[in-house]
C-alpha cells in the first residue's frame, strides 16, 4: 500500500481460523493486532513495526475476520500483517 505522512489507509483486513475458537457459535477468544512496516522490513526480526489492536469484523465460513487502520508515519510503500493470540494480545 502507498501512504503519506499521517494519513490512515483505511481498512486493513486480516483472517484467522483455529480449531475450536473460530467456528460459527463459538465465542470469540482471540486477540488481533495489525501492523505496518517499510516494504523491505521483515516483521519477525526487524524495528519498524508498530502493533495496533484490530477489531472483530465478521464471520466467514469458519474464519473469524478481522479489522483495523494505519497511521503512516513518513510517505512511502507499506506492508502490512496481522497477528492473532490467544491471550488477549499479551504475546
């Protein structure tokens, strides 16, 4: 995604299955969080990322989905990921 300086991007969206918590009727216990990060950055081993809460969108099919926005901290070309625990986003 393309950004400038302290604008949002609008909606990013991220989907997650796991057995026993995602499936229609179950009552959600996972916790999602977005982030981005320069294009060439690697958000396992390097700086850059900045991690946000991202809010339960929807279900579909057994997957839960969800939603959150980015700030863009200086224009350029942006990756964006999610990750999703099961404790409330402490890991």
């Amino acid at each position: 995604m393309e950004a400038q300086t302290g604008t949002t991007t609008g909606y990013v969206y991220g989907r997650v299955y796991d057995t026993g918590v995602t499936e229609p009727g179950v009552r959600r216990a996972a916790c999602a969080r977005s982030s981005a990060g320069g294009a060439v950055r690697e958000p396992e081993y390097e700086s850059g990322w900045t991690w946000i809460n991202a809010g339960y969108n929807m279900q579909i099919g057994y997957n839960d989905e969800y939603y959150g926005a980015i700030t863009a901290p200086a224009p350029g070309s942006y990756r964006y990921v999610y990750r999703f625990s099961r404790d409330e986003g402490v890991s």
